[in-house]
C-alpha cells in the first residue's frame, strides 16, 4: 500500500471541487460531495463491477438465445405437414369440380324433353362432346372417367385424375 499525504488529499480535494464547479446544477450543493470509501480490496470491487456488466450483456442478449433454427426432423414434418395439405386442398377442389360436372350434367338432362329417346341420346352425346372439350381445355393432361349413355365408362387421359359424368 502506498502512503498518501494530507497534502495529496488537500490536492485532489481540491481538483474534484473545482470539476464540481463546471458541472454542478444550481440545485446541487456548493461543496462536492465526498467520495464513497470501499474497504474491500480491489480484487472484490473489480470483480463485483465485471458481473454487473455480465449481467447487463446478459440482459441484452437474453431475447436473441430464445430463437433457434429448424432443424432437420423439424423441417421434415413441416413438409410433410405442407404436403398434406396441399393433397387435402387439391382434392377438395377436384370433388368440388366433380359435382358441378354433375349439376350440369343432371339441369342438362332435365331440360331435354323425354319424349324422343333418339333426341335424348343426341343430346347427352352433345353435352359430352362439350364436357370433354371443356375439360380438355380446361385441365389438360388429366384423366377423365365418362359413362356414355350405353352404360360403358369411356376414359381419356388429363393428369391421372379421375373425373366421373353420371347421366
């Protein structure tokens, strides 16, 4: 330890009130105030200062380790969760394609007159034609299921999906 005389403190006393006068406010005393005295060594004030900034980068820090990456399995399941739902919404739209195929198919029918059964026939021949040309230019490459009016399914190729026309 080294000695420190009452000049030195007179000294650095008086350093300190003239630093207090520059930045001292109008409701601040006209004395400085006196210097804390710590009797702890200096290995215990430097340590307690270096966990006080620990703590505070600590603190900065805290939200950003909450937040990890996906991992593989993680990604994996998210896929498969996406594919799934992608095949639910496809085929929700198909059955929903499919039975307003049949809607139209049926209001169709219902409006030809009975009466001649070669009209009737003409007349779903008719429907089918346009039915095929609307879905072939409307969903190429997909494969379509059509029951012609002899009762036989007549397929043709569009997107291995399968469209089925009840008459």
């Amino acid at each position: 330890m080294n000695f420190v005389s009452e000049t030195d403190v007179a000294e650095q006393r008086k350093t300190r009130q003239e630093e207090w006068e520059r930045v001292r406010k109008a409701d601040d005393p006209k004395e400085a105030p006196e210097a804390e005295y710590d009797p702890r060594c200096l290995f215990d004030q430097l340590q307690e200062h270096k966990d006080k900034k620990q703590e505070e980068f600590d603190e900065k820090i805290k939200f950003k380790n909450q937040f990890r990456g996906i991992d593989s399995e993680e990604a994996d399941f998210l896929t498969d969760m996406a594919n799934r739902a992608n095949k639910l919404a496809k085929q929700k739209r198909l059955d929903e394609e499919n039975e307003i195929i049949k809607l139209q198919n049926n209001v169709v029918v219902v409006s030809t007159p009975s009466s001649d059964p070669t009209s009737s026939l003409l007349a779903r021949k008719k429907n089918e034609e346009k039915l095929n040309q609307a879905l072939q230019s409307k969903n190429k490459n997909k494969k379509i299921s059509v029951r012609t009016p002899q009762g036989s399914n007549k397929e043709e190729e569009h997107d291995d999906v399968r469209w089925e026309k009840f008459t």
